[in-house]
C-alpha cells in the first residue's frame, strides 16, 4: 500500500494462482502441470536457441510457430494468435473483444481468472450457475450478452461438453464472441477449433503448458476467423510487441512437430487417470467424470480442507477452493503412477 498507488490499484484483487513451493521432493499435484517432461526434440531446440543470436530481437509474430500451429490444425496462420501463455491471450480477448454494454456470461463455477480480467478491464459480468451436477447447461446462456466465455473442459469440475451442445450455441448466439478455453482438451474432448471456419463470432484458446509439457515456458494461443485475431494483434502491439522470446518460439515450434511423444505422454496421463479414479472409488470418494489431466473429489465424510491438510504435512500438494458449493472438494492433478500410488496410500491413512 502506498500514497502514490491509484484507486484502481488499491481495490485491485489480483489472481493468486497454485503454489509454487520452494521445498524440493514435494509431490505437487496442485497446478494441473504434466508429470513428463517436455519431447526431448523440445529440449534440443531450446539448447541450440542458446547461442550469440539470442543478442538480436525475437520474431515479434512468433510466424514459424503460428505456421506450425496452423499446419497442425489445418487452418491459415490469419487465424492463429499466440501470446506468452494463454493467460496472456485471455488477457487480450477480454480487453480487446469483451468490453461491451450487455455482462458477459461465464459459469459460476470455472476459472477464476476470469473475474480478475473483468476487474482489471471494468467489464461487466454475470455468472450462470452449473447444473446441481456441476455441467453446464447451454439453454442458460441463451440471453442478451457482451460475450460468453468457459473453458472446455471446464476447470475446476473436469467435465466435458460436447461439441453438437457448442453448436447449438452458436447457432443461437450470433451477435457477441464465444471463446472456449480448451486448455485442458487434450485429455479427452473434442476440439471446437473446426468450427471457428462455420462461425466468424467464435475464438478458441489453447495452451502448450498442460498437454505439451511446457508451462514453463509461456506459450498459449488463439484460433479464430482473421476479424478477430486482428483485433488481438491491436492489443497486442500496443502493449508488447515481443510476447513470445526466441526460445520459447523454438521450444513450442517442436512441440507442436513432435507429434508422436505428445500423443504418447497424453495417453499416459489418461490411462493413469482412470486409475486414479478408480482408487479414489474404492476408498469411498465421488469423483466428477474428467476429460482433463485432473480430478474433481469429495468425500460424503471428511471435510476436503482438513484432507489436503494432512496430504501436505506429509509433502503431496494438492488444491483446494475456498469457495461455495466446492469447498468440500480436492482438485487433484494427474502424476505419475507412482506418485499417483503415493496419494492413495495416503488418503486411505486419513479416511
Ligand atoms: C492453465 C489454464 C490456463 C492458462 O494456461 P497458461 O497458458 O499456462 O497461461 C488457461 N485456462 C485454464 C482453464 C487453465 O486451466
């Protein structure tokens, strides 16, 4: 707090995002990041990105990355957008195509980023409750809007939407943008990215933090029809015209080519979540079906923050909402099998 501080920045409530502990042999299992590492061919690129040219500028377009991300999701690089992690892309979105008389409309119960854009930005928003079994129900977004956004999957639940349900909201909602945050899609959805081509009004935003290993590295993006990436380029070069430094473009160009390992570690990660859920049944937790690299769990008789206690004291990290109706819930990310052993062990000594 200061004098010198404006209003604005005196109210602000920052997002706070999962911990980053500094304490090593911590399992974490709190911030939904991939257990494997990176695709070595990722790692190579970045090795011989680090040279003298590092003195020199990056590619303010990050254009072989957007033409790797085009490729692979066969569309036109006029439709490709990539910010330095998706947060960054949402930021964008929000300011650039959100700020309009009607609220924008986002679940209830989703990522909590979201409301911190609409502060920071002065746009206002209305939040649409989840179905009593945490879906979203699309016929209660069908009204007056100055936007629609949620991710798909949506986070923190797991759960999956399909894409005729998407449909059906575009057909109907043609006058403000619809963005699917589909950071977690990987993992069992279908994307809505073939769609953008049918409907100029949608935007889809990815991230190569989850799926691709490289959180670390901040690289996210946005696919849509050319109106609306443009509209982010605006934004964009009237904040930072280099979002993406060269070795993140590197890092994120392989990635996207090593389409073998991505596959194989995706597959992992959902063969170790059917066994996840499977052990968490078994000691009696209610598991929300997940189509990410996480879960959503109660228990009917343990209160979930004296649970994600006890998992810490004995060093497994795993995320917590204060917030009503999913207080009594763990957001619990995918590891290893072996660190996914870990916690059940663990959790059969606290229920
Ligand atoms: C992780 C996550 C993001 C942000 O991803 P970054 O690219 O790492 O910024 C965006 N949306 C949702 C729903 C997420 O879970």
């Amino acid at each position: 707090m200061s004098r010198y501080w404006s209003d604005f920045v005196h109210n602000l409530q920052p997002y706070v995002p999962g911990e980053q502990p500094k304490m090593a042999n911590l399992v974490k299992l709190n911030t939904n990041e991939n257990p494997y590492g990176p695709s070595p061919k990722v790692l190579e690129a970045i090795q011989l990105g680090v040279s003298d040219r590092l003195r020199l500028y990056p590619d303010p377009g990050s254009q072989e990355l957007k033409q790797s991300i085009a490729d692979y999701y066969k569309v036109n690089t006029a439709n490709v957008f990539i910010g330095n992690g998706s947060d960054e892309v949402l930021g964008h979105i929000f300011h650039a195509l959100f700020q309009h008389e009607p609220p924008l409309l986002f679940p209830d119960i989703t990522y909590s980023f979201y409301p911190v854009y609409c502060q920071l930005y002065k746009i206002d928003y209305q939040t649409i409750p989840l179905t009593t079994d945490f879906q979203i129900d699309i016929n209660d977004y069908l009204r007056d809007n100055g936007g629609i956004i949620f991710p798909n999957p949506n986070a923190p639940t797991g759960c999956l939407l399909g894409l005729d349900e998407i449909e059906k909201l575009l057909q109907e909602n043609t006058d403000s943008v619809v963005v699917i945050d589909e950071a977690y899609v990987d993992f069992g959805g279908e994307s809505a990215i073939p769609l953008t081509q049918k409907y100029p009004n949608l935007l889809v935003t990815q991230t190569l933090s989850k799926s691709r290993s490289l959180a670390g590295m901040r690289i996210g993006f946005a696919i849509g029809h050319s109106d609306l990436i443009e509209a982010l380029v605006r934004i964009k070069d009237s904040f930072n015209s280099y979002p993406l430094d060269s070795l993140a473009q590197a890092a994120g160009v392989a990635a996207i080519r090593d389409r073998v390992y991505f596959k194989k570690t995706c597959d992992l990660v959902i063969e170790s979540r059917d066994e996840l859920v499977k052990g968490l049944e078994e000691l009696g937790f209610e598991v929300l079906p997940s189509a990410t690299n996480f879960v959503f769990t109660r228990h009917p008789d343990y209160d979930a923050a004296e649970l994600a206690a006890g998992l810490r004291k004995d060093g497994v990290i795993v995320r917590h909402f204060q917030k009503r109706r999913i207080d009594q819930f763990l957001r619990i990310t995918i590891g290893t099998p072996a660190e996914n052993q870990l916690l059940l062990s663990l959790l059969d000594t606290l229920v």
